[in-house]
C-alpha cells in the first residue's frame, strides 16, 4: 500500500537504526532532493498522512510526490513501478502514478526511491461511499482492462498463488483470533474458499492490491487506482477483494457484472479478501487502526452475506 507512518524523529543515519524500518522526515527528502534533482530543491517538502504500511509519501511542490521505502522488503517496488507503470498506464481507463524521477541510495538513504506527478483526489472510505454502483462499475472498468493487457514477460504477482498457498498463515490467524471474531463460522467460510475451483485459464494482469488506501475518488468518480507495486500476472480473483473492503453489498452485483467473475472466481475472490483481513487484523491490531478497522469490516462484511446465503 502506498504508505506513511507517524510523526518520526529525524535520524542522521537512517541505515543505522537497529530495525529493518527507517525514520523519514521532510528535512531528509528535502536533502535528497536538492543532490539528485536540483531543478525541483527550492520546493516545499510536506509530509502526508496515509494508513499504508511500507512507504513514506511527501507532497513535492504543487505537481510532485516523493515515495520512499521505509523497509527493505519495499525497495524493490520502486524497480518494479519504474519498468511497468509505463506499460500499463496508457492501457488503463483511469490515471495510475507516472514516475518522473528516481533517486538511488546515498549516504543518508539506502533505497532507491522515486518521484511521481501528483494525483488528484481522495481515498474513499468503506461504509461511506458517496456513489457506490457508479465506483462500483469503474473499478469493474479498472479491473478488467487490466486483465486485457498483454500478459507476456509480466512478473508473477505474489498474490496470484492458489489459495491453498495462504491456508497455514490463515489458520495461525485464525488461532490468534480466538474470542475476538466468530473462529468457527470464519473457519468453515475460509475452508469453503478453499474448495473453489482453480483459476484454469492463462495468468493475467492483477493490481492484487485494491484496497482503499489505493484508490482515489474525486467527486464520486474514480480518479486514479496508485500503488502498483504487487503487480503481476497470475490468477487474477485477487482483484476482487475490493468488493468487500470498500463497496457495499448493495454494490457488489454492478462490480461482478462489470468485471464478468464467475461463480468459482467470485469465491476465490472472497477469500483472498478474507484470508488478507485475518492476516492483517492481529498484526496491525496495535500499530495500524485504519488497517486494523478495514480488516474487522471485511470480515463483517462476509460473515453477513454468509447469512444471507
């Protein structure tokens, strides 16, 4: 997810601190800045809030936005948006990041890390969306001209593995779980998920994560989709997970419609979205609430439609 973190102390050093993730602040970026593009260091550098877990994001001027990893698991993104946002974005029906820039690592920052134009808009927030069949059916939109993109020499998305793969980190979630969220009417869904069929047709173009902090509405419309960096190819019923961690259930059927899901990737979809929440849920319980309270909805989410099943 795109992603910045509280309020930090300013480190010297920041490959010195004694854990993987690093303090970023706007003295930093601004330094960053006048070494690797001097034509943009007379820009004010402001922090922005997200409830992303894996990069720093700084308004740059008016037009630009500075990404930085804070972990060394998000530093190779940078590659990975750098090669393929070229590709995919002219393809796409809505704005996605355009990478103007990349700095490398130096003394003060050990990723690289990139520059982007500035996108317009704001993350929507699940239960409250202003216009949900229209979303509804422009993530549909966004979903399934992905899908078409040539996928030859794509990179396999992580996320677009068998179910089966997330069933031992699912369950020891599960167990974390216990007298928190219903762990046998969970569990019976999750092992449903797992009895889907298979994706049986070629691996295609997955964003594989489509989550609110990685959409952008702009009055009621979908305006950009960000945060390419899982992106790849594989099954592709992880796109769905969208269709419970933002759309209502009112919603739901424009946004099946407008992708064209079948009943077995509908259920595959519905578990990726399950297995991510119960993951996610323990984890971030005490250091991420925005991603915490996501987690809690989407489960809610499925454990209603269950019952209405």
């Amino acid at each position: 997810m795109s992603a910045f973190h509280s309020d930090t102390p300013q480190h010297p050093h920041p490959q010195r601190m004694h854990t993987d993730e690093i303090a970023v602040g706007a003295p930093l970026v601004q330094r960053l800045i006048a070494r690797r593009f001097p034509q943009w260091a007379a820009l004010p550098v402001r922090r922005l809030a997200s409830s992303g877990t894996e990069n720093a994001m700084f308004r740059l001027g008016g037009d630009l936005v500075v990404r930085l990893p804070r972990r060394p698991a998000a530093a190779p993104d940078v590659t990975h948006e750098q090669r393929w946002l070229p590709r995919l974005g002219p393809l796409l029906p809505v704005a996605v990041p355009e990478p103007l820039g990349t700095g490398g690592p130096d003394a003060d920052f050990p990723w690289p890390w990139s520059v982007y134009r500035w996108l317009e808009g704001r993350n929507p927030v699940a239960g409250a969306v202003a216009e949900p069949e229209l979303l509804a059916g422009q993530l549909g939109g966004f979903v399934r001209a992905l899908r078409r993109i040539d996928p030859h020499d794509g990179p396999a998305a992580a996320r677009g593995v068998p179910l089966a793969v997330r069933d031992e980190p699912t369950r020891a979630a599960l167990a974390r779980l216990t007298g928190r969220i219903d762990t046998a009417a969970v569990t019976a869904l999750w092992e449903e998920a797992l009895r889907a069929p298979a994706h049986a047709g070629p691996p295609v173009w997955a964003h594989a994560d489509l989550s609110p902090g990685n959409v952008l509405v702009d009055g009621g419309r979908l305006s950009a989709v960000i945060d390419f960096g899982t992106a790849g190819v594989g099954d592709p019923a992880v796109d769905l997970i969208v269709a419970w961690n933002l759309l209502p259930a009112t919603a739901r059927d424009a946004f099946r419609a407008a992708v064209g899901a079948g009943d077995a990737e509908w259920a595959r979809g519905r578990g990726w979205a399950l297995s991510i929440s119960l993951i996610q849920l323990p984890y971030y319980q005490d250091t991420n609430p925005a991603l915490a309270e996501n987690s809690r909805h989407v489960i809610a989410e499925i454990l209603a439609e269950a019952g209405t099943r």
